[in-house]
C-alpha cells in the first residue's frame, strides 16, 4: 500500500462534524476490500465488520474535521458564520474557504489591514462572529446558493514535505483513518481474520458522541481508539508533546484500560517498533472517552499519531509514523487472537 497515496484520497473530499458524506464515501470505498461488510448507521458513522477468531476488538478512527457553519447572509456577498469544531481562530483572518452550499462557494475570510486597525486591534485575535466570508456575490445569487447552516471547509491541500513529511488540511483524523486501513492491510497478508468492528465515526469535533451509539450496537470486548495529539515545535513545552517522526503515543490516563497499555508496550518493545508514552491526568479528549463507558463499560485503549500545526489548515505528519502505528495495532490484534486461513 502507498500510504502517501492512501492519505492523498482520504484528505481529499470535504467532512465537516455533522456532514461527513463526501468523507464517508471515500472511506467506504477504500475499507471495503479488508472487511466482509460495511455500512453507514443512522448518525454517519462508517462501520466494516471481520467476522474473525477472538475476542470482539473495536477500531475507531474519527471521519469529520473542524470548519465552520454559516450563521446569515449579509449585503455585498458576505456571509457570518461560526466555527464547527475547534478550528484555531488565530488563522481565520485572510483564509481561504469554501462553502458547501448548493454547490461549491469560494470566499476569504474578512480582514483589517494593519493600516486600518486601531490601537486596541494591535495583536488581538478576533472571534468568528467579528468576521465574515467575502463571496464576491450579489445578495440575491448568494441567497440562491447558500443557507444559515451550510458548512464551510478549508480549501484542500495535500503537500509533500522534505523528508517523509506531509502537509493537508485535514489529517485530524483522515490519518487516523489511513492507520485503520493499513493494520487491516497487515493483518490480512497475515492471513489473520479477527473478530473486528471498524468505526470511522462521525461528528467527534464537536462532541456529538455518534461512537457510542456505533460502540453500543457492536457490544465489544476492547477497544482501541486511533487519533492524532500534538507534536513538538517551537513554543510548545517538551514534557506535553510527543516528537513527529518518533513513532506512536500510547495513551495512559486514568480512564484508560491499564492492562491495555502496558500490553501495547510490550507489543512495540518485542516488535522494535519505536513509540512515545502520552499522559493525561484525567479524561483524553478523544473517542475514547465515549468508547469506555459503552454498555457496561468497555476496555479501551489509545493510540495517537504526532501531529504538528492542529486545527488549522496546514496540518503535518509523518508517514513513518502512519506505518509504525499500523504495526503496532495489527501486532495488538494478533496477540488476541485471530483465525488463520
């Protein structure tokens, strides 16, 4: 598998929390060769089964990305909107976007030339109800092609980087997406059929929660949660980053399965597969939260790729670190069992 190619078709179509359509689609198409069925439950969630050996196992990988969603139309082809998700207002300003109207709407982000703020603009970051999108259009067309609750995305980009490094808009989580797919790769040149529930799962964002409803109907024995946590880079602290480049971050918290942890450790030291430890002193922040208080509860796991630049447009990842992942979660699946042909 070319896992840059993989990461190229994933990141391509738009899925903003709540309409995640275009995302799924691609996702479907590229999960269905590995699983013996798919579907897409009733809050979006794409979800492949392995009708396996062993214990049942959840994946889970989060299909939307952060964007914005368009509160009114104004005069003069502006558009208010609010953010959908935690996109990071200090890129707002001059952004380029699109909005998913009737068809696609092209726009910029308002912005104050330095020569027009006041002194108490110097530096200020503005909120997204301060802003607007400029589409150039009349109101009368804009009307006929955009409505309040619209999504908006960053427009696409897929860049390669020096080294093994890739930039996109949109690798929180189609890269996550992309780890499921290769593990799955991986397990079936092993011949190896688990006893699998795959979740790309819908609307994580903005904690809409559509995993647990998709974690509910699989009634599984253990999870694992795939997502992506914040690499190094200049003014973020060492001790709260992991390094790109370096391998998974194995997720330990006080909510997470202890014996799941130290398993995935183990797993990585045997295999020689380099990884990071994350710690979180209190929930994580991801799916997994969701996924553990299913039912009556559900050992879950975390594993999380480094990311650099989160929740903006110019995302950064390690396709080492893609691959490194996907070998540690098949090696997990592995361990606990699965049928070989």
């Amino acid at each position: 598998m070319d896992v840059t190619e993989l990461l190229k078709q994933l990141t391509a179509p738009a899925g903003v929390s709540g309409l995640e359509t275009g995302a799924a689609a691609v996702a479907i198409k590229l999960l269905s060769p590995y699983v013996d069925s798919t579907e897409t439950d009733r809050r979006g969630n794409v979800v492949g089964t392995v009708n396996g050996a062993g214990p049942k196992i959840l994946l889970d990988a989060h299909l939307d990305q952060v964007g914005f969603i368009v509160t009114a139309l104004s005069e003069r082809g502006f558009v208010k909107f609010d953010r959908c998700g935690g996109t990071d207002p200090r890129v707002m300003s001059g952004l380029p976007v699109i909005i998913l109207g009737k068809e696609p709407v092209y726009g910029i982000i308002s912005s104050v030339p330095p020569h027009l703020q006041g002194d108490d603009d110097e530096g200020k970051v503005k909120e997204a109800k301060e802003l607007a999108i400029d589409t150039g259009l009349e109101k009368e067309k804009l009307e006929r092609l955009v409505s309040q609750g619209d999504r908006v995305c960053f427009v696409p980009q897929f860049d390669k980087l020096l080294g093994d490094e890739l930039c996109s808009n949109s690798f929180d989580d189609r890269a996550g997406i992309a780890i499921l797919i290769r593990t799955l790769e991986i397990l079936k040149e092993k011949g190896l059929r688990p006893n699998l529930t795959v979740v790309f799962s819908a609307q994580e964002e903005v904690g809409g929660n559509a995993v647990g409803c998709a974690a509910f109907k699989a009634d599984v024995d253990m999870a694992l949660a795939v997502d992506v946590s914040c690499a190094f880079t200049p003014g973020c602290k060492p001790e709260e980053t992991g390094k790109i480049g370096k391998g998974p971050m194995i997720g330990v918290s006080p909510c997470l399965d202890n014996g799941i942890f130290e398993d995935l450790k183990r797993i990585a030291a045997e295999k020689s597969i380099p990884y990071q430890i994350e710690v979180m002193n209190r929930t994580t922040g991801t799916h997994a939260d969701d996924i553990l208080v299913t039912r009556e509860g559900v050992r879950t796991g975390l594993v999380s790729l480094p990311l650099k630049y989160m929740h903006t447009p110019v995302e950064v990842i390690d396709t080492k670190d893609v691959e490194l992942c996907a070998q540690l979660i098949a090696a997990f699946i592995e361990e606990k069992g699965g049928e070989t042909k």
